[in-house]
C-alpha cells in the first residue's frame, strides 16, 4: 500500500514450454478494485541479495500501470529438494508508482537451471 492509499498485487508464474501461465493480480485506486494482468513481471533469473530491478507493468481497465521496483533485503533458500529442486527468495524491495515511494514484499521462485548467483 502506498502513502496516498494506491495498492496493487500480483500472482504470476514464467509461461509454460506451450506458453499458457497464471496471471492474476489487481490495483487498488480511489477506493475501487481494478483486475490486473502483469505484462512483464520480475521473475527470479539472479540470486542477489539487493539490487535487483523488480519492476512490473500491470494492464488494467486504467490503461498500463508502470510500477518501479528494486529489492533491498533478500533471503534465499537454495535447491529446495521437497520442491523439486526450486530456488526460493523472499525479501523487501522499495517501490515507486508516479514519484511516490512505499516498501513491500516480494516471494518468488525459479529452478536452479534459469538462474544466475551474483554475489
């Protein structure tokens, strides 16, 4: 939730090999509730603990919504064997939406194989 009461979220996986993905999320803006769909979403591709750009269009009947975003905290568990060998992060990234700054969370997984570690 930003200062000014906006607030947007986003449930989105990286498309299958057949393209089809789950694209779910919304904006909260004026005291309404707006279906949202990401157009490009920050999936994980690095393991680093700040500084990856998180940055998310979301398309809604508002038009496109540019949400700028950077992680500042980051925890990762690494090659999840219960989870077939899936790479965890959780963490806090400072968000901006027209100027106006807010900190959130952010939980995002990815196979060890799509992923790079910068340290």
């Amino acid at each position: 939730v930003f200062p000014d009461g906006r607030a947007f979220g986003l449930n989105t996986y990286p498309p299958r090999a057949d393209g089809t993905t789950h694209n779910d999320g919304f904006i909260y803006q004026d005291g309404r509730m707006y279906k949202a769909r990401a157009r490009n979403a920050a999936f994980l591709r690095n393991i680093q603990p700040l500084g990856d750009d998180v940055a998310v269009e979301l398309e809604s009947d508002l038009g496109i919504t540019r949400i700028a975003g950077t992680t500042i905290l980051s925890t990762f568990h690494m090659g999840q064997p219960e989870v077939n060998g899936m790479n965890l992060q959780q963490g806090a990234v400072r968000y901006e939406w027209d100027g106006i700054g807010t900190i959130g969370m952010i939980e995002r997984s990815i196979s060890s194989e799509q992923c790079t570690i910068i340290l």
